[in-house]
C-alpha cells in the first residue's frame, strides 16, 4: 500500500515486498540447508522438504492423488508453501506488506478460523 494512495488494487509496493521475500533465497542463506533447481530442500545434504508456489501446490497436491476440492472451496495461490517430509506437514505462507489498515489485516485476524474451516 503506497501512503495516501488509492487502495491496494491500484499500487505495487506489496508485489515489490513479495519479490523480495522468497522462502528458496532465505533457506540458502541458513548455515546447513541447500535448495536446489527443482526447489528441494536439503539440510546436511539430507532432502527434508520441497518449496512450492502459486500452482505448483496442485501439481504436487495431483502428484499425490490429493483432490484439493475435497477441503477446500476454492482454488489458492500461496505465496511460498513447503512440504516437510520428516513429519508429514504443508506449510503455506503468505507475504503480505501494508502502511495502513486494510484488508491484510483482516487476512491476519481471521487466518485460524479460516485454518480451522477447511
């Protein structure tokens, strides 16, 4: 959201923020993990998850003869999701930037309930 601007169809400081913030980038520069092309994710040279965004969630969901439409209604596209196979567990995250209330406060504010509806 751009100060005293029009609203947050009409500016690009939060796609600016979300370019800038990228789950691949921030793990390789932790001391011990890798991620490579194909975006898997190795600590110690061991392979302990894989990075997804924006469609390649369903890719994968698909992968694994998961049909999305089963938990939820409608067709997400995460900014950053991770699959961690060590216990089994999808994380998906969000990137989001705001100077003024808003519609992502309303995202934060409701994200349990949304979690806990599907």
């Amino acid at each position: 959201m751009i100060k005293d601007g029009l609203g947050g169809a009409n500016t690009r400081t939060g796609l600016v923020f979300e370019g800038k913030t990228d789950l691949a980038s921030f793990l390789n520069s932790q001391q011990s993990y890798k991620v490579n092309n194909q975006n898997e994710v190795f600590y110690n040279n061991d392979l302990v998850g894989q990075i997804f965004k924006k469609h390649a969630f369903y890719k994968f969901l698909e992968s694994r003869n998961i049909k999305w439409q089963d938990y939820i209604s409608k067709r997400l596209l995460p900014d950053d999701s991770i699959y961690v196979i060590i216990n089994n567990t999808f994380f998906v995250i969000e990137c989001k930037f705001q100077q003024v209330a808003g519609s992502v406060d309303e995202k934060l504010q409701t994200c349990d309930f949304k979690k806990k509806a599907i």
